[in-house]
C-alpha cells in the first residue's frame, strides 16, 4: 500500500531567489507541496545565470533546486492593479490556504 505524501494539497507561493529560499520551497514541493515560483519579469532569478555548467540555457545549480515547481513572471513595476494576469498566472483567490 503506498501512503499519501504529508503536503498534498497544500499550495505554497515562493517569492525567494538564489538559493535559500528556493531550496526550502523545493523540499516543500518533494513533500508533494504545490510549489508557484513567482519571479521578477526580463530576468528572473539570479541563480538562472550561475555557471558554468549549463544546461538548456539555464544554470544547472537553478535547475536542480527550483524541480517539480511552476514558475511564472510578474511586472513588478507595472502600475496596474493584478500586473499577474499579463504573466498567465492565476486570479487572486486561487491559492486560499
């Protein structure tokens, strides 16, 4: 019989960078945790330039601690009020604990 994983159904929002952050939230996500990785639009996370090595473009150190996570871009700069919903990502509510 396999068991559930503790955080099934538990959505988590990340707002961090580097590594800290996204390195918590990933054993959070390896728990089974819903992981939406909210980064800044026109570059990212600083660490998707950390290298060499690269793979796909990306830093390879990025790839391993930002796994089994959604990622999505926000203008943090624009003036509208949901600047979210030009990045594809979901409408307030949606992530209620």
């Amino acid at each position: 019989m396999r068991q559930a994983l503790p955080l099934a159904g538990i959505h988590v929002i990340e707002l961090g960078s580097n590594v800290s952050g996204p390195y918590g939230t990933w054993i959070l996500a390896a728990l089974a945790a819903d992981v939406v990785k909210v980064e800044r639009l026109g570059g990212g996370d600083d660490a998707r330039g950390w290298g060499p090595p690269f793979w796909r473009g990306t830093a390879t150190v990025f790839q391993a601690i930002n796994r089994d996570k959604t990622s999505i871009t926000v203008d943090f700069a624009a003036r509208r009020r949901y600047p979210w919903r030009a990045a594809g990502a979901a409408p307030p509510g949606r992530w209620r604990p």
